[in-house]
C-alpha cells in the first residue's frame, strides 16, 4: 500500500490475519480451566486478539537532508504506526517535543491529501477535516466544510530539521482511522434499569489489550455527550483493581476494587449486565469471572465464570413481544406476519379513517395516522375501538412513539407528546441553531436519543440528540445538545433505528436520487443500500427486513441486497 507522498515515506505494508473461531456459550469444561493461581499480566499484554484483517504500516525513519516540508509529512505518514507508542513518529521531534506530546490526547480525522506550505522553519498543514476522536474513543463526525488548519514549528538539530512544537494528539487520514481503529460499545443503562444503551467508542487495535480498554472505559463512565441521558450501576469510586482484563480459555477475568462488595444484589446484578455485554462484543470472551480485590462478586442465581449470553432480558436491540411489521392501506392498516397479511382489530383495520401514514407504539398495542387532509389520528388495537383525532387539519411532518406519547412535530417545528388522554406537551429541542426547523423526531427504542431530521434552507440533514427527562410530576422531556452523525447526504426524508447504534435513512446525497442508507453512530460511515423506484417512507427494525414505501403504490422489502415486493400498501412500519 502506498502512503500519500510522492517521496515514498512510508510504503510498506503486512497484511495480519488472525481467525478466530465463532462464539458459543461456556461449557462447564471452560469454567474448570480459570486459572486461580500464576502471575498477574499487565493491561498491554493482554486482550489483544482481533477477528478480522488488520493491516500494519511499517513507519520509515527520516533520512538525511530532508527540508521542513518532507519532515512534517514524514511525521504525518509514521503517526499511522502505533507501534513503540508510534516510536518511528517520535524520531520526527526533537527530544524535548517527544516528551511533550500526548499521543492519547485525541485524534484530528481528515480527508484526501493534506497540503503542507513551508514557511521558513515552520509549515502550514491544512486539509478537509473529517471528524475526531476525543481521548475516551467517540467520535464527533465534522461539518462538510470543516478544516484542519495546524501549525508544526521546527528546529535544527546536528545539521537536521526535526519538529520542536506540535498539535497535541494524532493527525491521521480517514483511511488510517478504518485501519487502526475498531468500533466498540460499552454500555449503560437508560433511566429505569431495564435495558441497555451502547455509547460508541473508536479503539485502536494495537495498544493496550481491547478487553482492558473496554472496562477501563466502562467504569470511567459515560461520555459526557451521553451522561446526562443515561445511568451507570457502578458505584462512585468502584474501578479496576488491577489494571488488566485477562482472557484465559475464553473466559474474561475482571478483578474490581473490594468497595464493589459493598454493592447489593441488585447493583450487583446491573454491573454485571454491563461488564458482560461490554465484553461479550470480543470473539474471543465466552463468559466473564468478576471478582472484588481478588474474592468472587457473586450474583445471586447466575453462575460464575458469567456466561456471555446470560443476560437477554438487557439486549439494546430486542424488538419486544411484537416483532412484525404494519402497513397503512386505503382499505385500512394490516399487519404483516410470515406472509400473511391482516387486518389490524378495532376502527385502524376498518380504515376509519383511511390513513397515509402510520406511526406503531412500542407494544404494538396502539397506531397513529395522518388522513388525507393532515388531521391525526390514535387508537388502540382493539375490537371495537375507535380512532380519536388529536390533532385538527393541518400540516404535520413527522410521527413517532416514545413510549405511550406520541410524539408529533408540526409544521413551524415544534414538537408535541401526545398523551394518551389526548392533550398536549410541549418536547423542548435546544441547540439546533438559527434557520434550523425540525422536520421529524424519532426517539431511540432505549428512550435517551433522538433522530432528527432537520431543514436549512433548501436542506433537510440528519442529527443526533439525546433525551433527558425529568422527574417529579412534570416529567419533562427534553431534546438537547445535537450532533452531526454523516457528512455525506444532502437531502434526508426519512430515519428509523435500524439497532441501537444505526440509522435507516431515506435520502440522497449531491444530485443523487433517493435510496436507503445505513448510518453507523459509531463513526458516521455511510453504507447505500440502494431503493425501489420513487421511494416515499421507511420502516426498520433489529433483526427484522428494512421495508420502503413507494410511489407505487406497493411497500417492498430489502432481501439479501434486493428490493422485492412485500405487500400492497402506502406506509410500512415497525412497532417503537
């Protein structure tokens, strides 16, 4: 692989390949082979294991005579090697700049091919900015015009130019980051308790071991964009006692400071949770031993080594009890199982009214329409019962449940929960700017973040929110702090949480036509998926098939990368 200066700095590459068997759960033969005894490994050591191709830049140290110019882009293309604590990097700085520099300060992402300009005995590197990685490993994706613009300062040391003053973190291209960095979650709570929410992290894959970097992450705690929206059941000063997380025959050891034995079953139980399926994500860990300063932390009625699996009720991507799909039709709205289609009980399935679009409460056990003329309508699924207008005509854009509200932005941007007495309260959205309407607000199935889509000017565009809400009688729920998710697409019409972690999204980019889209939140990669002819709505779901809406007439269905047709109908829809 060829780096990205004609003077050839950095050209080698190796390909490392390691494979590793499939997952299963512990066998009581695993649990026999914890080791109780033997040395203790330091966090770097261990835990470093990886599934899938990983390519290592072999960094090439500066050669004699190089100008300011090709020091700063030899420095650039070594930074790529982590190896040594990105040791051929280090040979770029003087020694007083080696000492200063953090390289676990975050990381400045860009796009292309930087421009250098040389000024005297310091040089100008600007290029397309495309994101950063904060120190904890999230990854805040950047504006379509944002620059890098940093200044490298140097001196000559025995004869030969070497950088004396340097930005603090790593300055890595796009390509580098997809070589070095994986995506992890670790994982918190929502407000109740009930169900996990994976806050994102960008991790290299050479450093300390995954497995230790992951837990050290967990017990530092959410980060601060995701803090105020969830809930960690480790208790305030609990941390890793000794600072490694070891896989031993498929069983992860995690050794917690002895306050953790203070915890009560329930606490107990909620940082389990947590810590296993924070390393279940490794191919590698089939069950998970936590202990506190070295004796075991037990968890009534769950057995120790944990296994990886033993924790369902928590997953971040159950779809609930209801895992089928609805559709609205003129005729009424059905219900789409295994093939069969249905129409729905009470007033919805008689399409009294006829609805054109269609909003599924989390239980699948209420709809939302809009008619014809712009008025909305709820009901139960039920025999017998009606559909109730909440809203009079008008020009709602966008419909949604969180919970039993139902959440209805109108056409200013303002955004109304519904009750299920029929009034009104008011969701406060802060933060997204001037000239900046909201178009559509579609919560999480976790219940602390949002998709919005948002217009500005010509432009609808996607962000990100999370939810707060309130406690006491009011429970207020707000929408705060927003952020960019992609950078790619130009028009976005419409967004569904496909997992806990990625967005569905029906949109374009520049002068492209309308097609589906996965949107990862991890990194904000963007994968097409492509579409049916004159897509109009979207519907998706974890585990389940992403299902477009077209002008046709006819809602079709994403089967292993084809678009077939599903059923007859306007308006697809998932419960939640």
């Amino acid at each position: 692989m060829t780096r990205r200066t004609a003077s050839g700095l950095v050209a080698t590459v190796l390909a490392l390949v390691t494979v590793l068997s499939g997952c299963s759960s512990i066998t009581g033969s695993v649990a026999a082979q914890v080791p109780t005894s033997g040395p203790i490994e330091q966090g770097e050591q261990v835990g470093v294991q990886r599934e899938d191709q990983f390519i290592r830049v072999i960094a090439r140290e500066p050669r004699p005579g190089m100008t300011p110019e090709q020091v700063v882009q030899g420095f650039l293309d070594a930074s790529a090697s982590f190896d040594g604590d990105h040791s051929v990097a280090r040979e770029y700085l003087t020694d007083e700049a080696s000492r200063n520099w953090d390289t676990a300060a975050g990381v400045v992402v860009y796009e292309g091919v930087p421009a250098l300009t040389p000024l005297g005995d310091t040089v100008e590197v600007t290029a397309s900015r495309a994101g950063q990685i904060a120190p904890n490993g999230r990854y805040q994706v950047s504006g379509p015009t944002a620059q890098i613009d940093e200044t490298f300062s140097l001196r000559q040391v025995d004869g030969e130019w070497r950088i004396d003053d340097l930005p603090q973190g790593l300055i890595l291209s796009s390509s580098d980051v997809d070589r070095a960095f994986r995506s992890f979650s670790v994982y918190f709570f929502e407000p109740t308790f009930q169900t996990l929410v994976p806050d994102s992290r960008m991790i290299p894959v050479v450093g300390p071991g995954l497995a230790t970097t992951l837990v050290r992450g967990l017990v530092a705690g959410p980060s601060d964009w995701l803090q105020p929206a969830v809930r960690t059941a480790f208790p305030a000063g609990v941390g890793l006692n000794i600072d490694a997380v070891p896989i031993e025959s498929g069983v992860a050891r995690v050794d917690l400071t002895a306050n953790a034995r203070k915890a009560d079953d329930r606490t107990r139980r909620a940082m389990s949770q947590q810590l296993v399926w924070t390393l279940r994500q490794l191919p590698d860990v089939q069950a998970v031993e936590i202990t506190a300063a070295g004796q075991p932390l037990v968890v009534p009625s769950i057995p120790s080594p944990q296994p990886r699996d033993v924790y369902p009720g928590v997953d971040p991507d159950a779809v609930g009890t209801v895992a089928t799909a609805f559709a609205a039709r003129p005729d009424g709205v059905v219900r789409l199982d295994d093939g069969a289609v249905t129409a729905v009980p009470g007033a919805a399935g008689a399409g009294e009214p006829p609805l054109v679009s269609l909003a599924v409460s989390r239980d699948g056990q209420s709809v939302a329409g809009t008619d014809a003329e712009g008025s909305v309508w709820e009901g139960r699924l039920a025999e017998g019962a009606p559909m109730i207008r909440v809203r009079p005509p008008g020009t709602p854009t966008g419909l949604s449940f969180d919970g039993s509200s139902l959440w209805v932005v109108d056409s200013s941007g303002g955004l109304l929960a519904v009750q299920a007495d029929g009034t009104s309260v008011p969701v406060s959205v802060s933060g997204l700017g001037k000239r900046t309407t909201l178009v559509a607000a579609v919560p999480s199935r976790d219940g602390t973040r949002a998709a919005l889509i948002v217009r500005r000017g010509p432009r609808t565009g996607l962000l990100v929110g999370r939810i707060v809400r309130g406690s006491g009688a009011s429970g207020a729920v707000t929408i705060s702090a927003p952020v960019r998710v992609e950078a790619r697409l130009a028009e976005v019409t419409s967004v569904a949480w496909s997992r806990s972690d990625t967005l569905s999204v029906l949109g374009a980019e520049n002068a492209g036509a309308l097609q589906v889209f996965d949107v990862s939140l991890a990194r904000g990669a963007v994968t097409p998926r492509g579409a049916p002819n004159a897509p109009a709505s979207l519907a998706a779901s974890p585990g389940l098939p992403t299902l477009v809406g077209a002008a046709d007439g006819l809602v079709y269905e994403l089967d292993l990368g084809s678009w077939t047709e599903r059923v007859r109908a306007s308006t697809p829809a998932y419960p939640g």
